[in-house]
C-alpha cells in the first residue's frame, strides 16, 4: 500500500546543531508540505513543494530548508537548531497540482531542541 | 492573508451528546474546505466540501458548507469517546496550500 512515512520519529538534539528530518511517500504525488503543530498555533506550513526542483516557503520558513531532488522525498533541515524549533513536524502529500485533493500525514517527528 | 478560525476551541461532553463544531473562513478564490481529526498521532481526513459539494455524511459524522456565510460545521451525533480528538478546520484557496484552524478539542466523558 502506498504510504507517507517520517524518520526519526523521536529527535533530541542541541541549540546550534543542524538537524535533516526526513519525509518520504509512495503515492507518487507532485505536491509535498511541511508542517509545525505547536499548542495554541495549529499546524503552521514551514515549506511546501510542487514538484521536483520546486520548494516554496511557507508562514514560518525562517531557519528552515528544503530541497526536492526526487518526487518521493522532501528532507526538511534545520540549519542551526533553536530552542524555539522544539515542536511536532509533519509531512503531508497531495495529488495533481489545479485540483482538490485532500493531503495525506505522515506520522510526525517529535523534535526536543536542548 | 487567508484565515481560518474554528470555535470553540475546546468543548468538553457526556457520551451520547450532540456536538456543533464551527469553521468559518476568508480566503481568496475558494476551491474546497476539508476537516480532518487528530488523535495522539497524524491527522486523518474526514471530508471535503467544495462548490458543488456541499453536505456530506459518515455515519455519525456530517458537514455543511455555506459558501454565503464562509463557513461550515461539522455535526457529530450519539458522541462517543472514541470521538475525543481535535477536529481541525483547513480551507484551499487559489494555490495547493492549506490553511488550517487552530483546531477543537472534543472531550467526550464517559
């Protein structure tokens, strides 16, 4: 079956440390997102991609990056790890870009910033 | 800026209640509203409302939209607590993205 799938899904790391969280999926879809869910703010979108070659930012992309190389992943970096980064991300995948189509979550990667 | 807000943002019930929830929205050339629940773990899509969509049904589970009054509501009957969850509100103007709610957070009690 085709899935979404994040690693790790636990992350402890240090303040000013670079950090890659990976986010794969198997349902050959074009549209790839990121997302931060925090108490209080929902799910806020970091960076976002329509294809590969193509990354977007998103409301809170500062301090965070993406690249898409294939059509199946889109690792999200950290480039220097802050306290504030500590948060639950998710992945998410949709189908053909002019459409609607719901997005689909991967499992979320609990990421503790020290 | 497009902007979604859910009320209320907490709601605490007896099994077998009726619960409201509300999503209203402003968001440039509305394509589609979707709701999703969220147990300790990744959202699950629940519907998809567009123009020519407007009602759907899942059981216990229903959702109007009221493209009038940018909104929608999403309907759940005879609660039970395996419907303790957020709920989370997202609407999809005119690009791929999502904007999401902050969400409701439904507490069934036993």
């Amino acid at each position: 079956d085709a899935e979404i799938t994040q690693s790790p899904r636990h992350k402890i790391t240090e303040t000013g440390r670079q950090v890659t969280l990976a986010c794969h999926q198997t349902w050959n879809h074009n549209n790839m997102f990121w997302y931060r869910q925090d108490l209080g703010h929902g799910l806020r979108l970091i960076h976002y991609s329509y294809g590969v070659q193509d990354t977007n930012k998103g409301e809170v992309s500062d301090g965070y990056s993406v690249s898409r190389s294939n059509t199946e992943d889109l690792p999200l970096t950290l480039e220097s790890a802050a306290s504030s980064q500590t948060s639950v991300y998710f992945c998410a995948s949709s189908e053909f870009p002019g459409s609607s189509y719901e997005q689909y979550f991967g499992p979320g990667t609990r990421l503790t910033v020290t | 800026e497009d902007k979604v807000v859910q009320s209320p943002l907490s709601l605490v019930v007896h099994e077998g209640d009726t619960v409201t929830l509300n999503c209203s929205y402003e968001v440039t050339n509305f394509r589609s509203l979707l709701w999703y629940k969220q147990e300790k773990k990744a959202p699950t899509f629940l519907f998809m409302l567009t123009s020519s969509g407007i009602e759907k049904k899942s059981g216990r589970l229903s959702s109007i939209l009221d493209k009038k009054e940018l909104s929608s509501i999403l309907n759940i009957t005879a609660t039970q607590t395996g419907d303790s969850a957020i709920y989370l509100c997202a609407v999809q103007g005119g690009s791929e993205k999502l904007v999401f709610g902050k969400g409701t957070k439904l507490t069934v009690n036993p």
